[in-house]
C-alpha cells in the first residue's frame, strides 16, 4: 500500500502547482497516465476493469467539451485507471469546484479559473479516511480527557 502514499503525494503536488499557477506541467501528469494505465491493462485485470474505462471515457469527454482543463482530465483519468472509486471521488471534487465557483459568481466575486485540482485531493478517499481518523481522535479525547483528569 506504499503506492497509495505515492499517489497522495503526486496529486498533493499537482494541486499545489494547480493552485499557484492554474495549470500543471505534462511532466507530472503524463508519466502517472502512463503508468496507471499500464498497471491496469497488464497487472489488474478485474472486473472494475469496464468501470474505469468507462470513467476514463467521461473524463476524456469532458475535456473534449471544454468542462475541465487537460490537466484535470488527465490526474483524474489517471485516478480512474488506478482504482475507479477514486474516479469517482474526483467527479466529486469536479462538482465542488463547480459549487464553488456559484458560490463566487453569487457573491458577485470576479470568476477566474477555479483549480480543480484541490477539490480532488478533499474527496481523495485516503485523504477521507484521515480526517475521519482526526476527527474520531479528538472527539474520543475531549470525551475521554475529564475522567483521566483533563480540564478543558
């Protein structure tokens, strides 16, 4: 499961170079294109085999109509070949970055490009699973913390 920390990090960096210059390089995106779409043609054939292309297919279309920048089709196809729950905790992101960019245009701030990016490392589902892990951990800790002798 190293790989999943890879992967973290790699779309941590995508989204801090989406977020600082609202594109990301080829160079970050295309060799983990490559590679996840090797993986799961050679190493990991299974029965989500159908469903990550056809999120594949829905990310490729988006692009094609404009809905979403090449180098978020290409981090979320790539997330699609890799595990295609991930494909679909990026459509989620896909649609927060949407919600947020209402919520601007609703509050009458000017609408630049909203890096998409960022939204999809939110709904990472190991991303998920450590702030559910925090948040279970604080609240047990405030629970527990006045009979083991803590004053909050």
């Amino acid at each position: 499961m190293a790989w999943v920390g890879m992967v973290s990090l790699w779309l941590g960096v995508c989204a801090l170079w989406d977020l600082r210059t609202r594109t990301v390089p080829n160079i970050l995106t295309l060799p983990v294109l490559v590679l996840a779409g090797l993986w799961r043609f050679l190493w990991e054939k299974e029965a989500t085999l159908g469903w990550a292309l056809l999120l594949a297919l829905a990310w490729f279309g988006l692009w094609v109509l404009g809905a979403v920048g090449g180098a978020d089709a290409k981090i979320a196809l790539a997330l699609s070949l890799l595990d295609p729950g991930w494909g679909y905790a990026a459509m989620v992101g896909l649609v927060l970055a949407g919600v947020w960019a209402k919520v601007r245009r609703w509050q009458g701030k000017p609408l630049q490009d909203i890096p998409a990016v960022p939204f999809m490392v939110l709904t990472f589902p190991p991303h998920l699973a450590i702030i559910k892990a925090s948040i279970v951990g604080v609240v047990r800790l405030v629970h527990e913390a006045p009979a083991m002798g803590f004053l909050f």
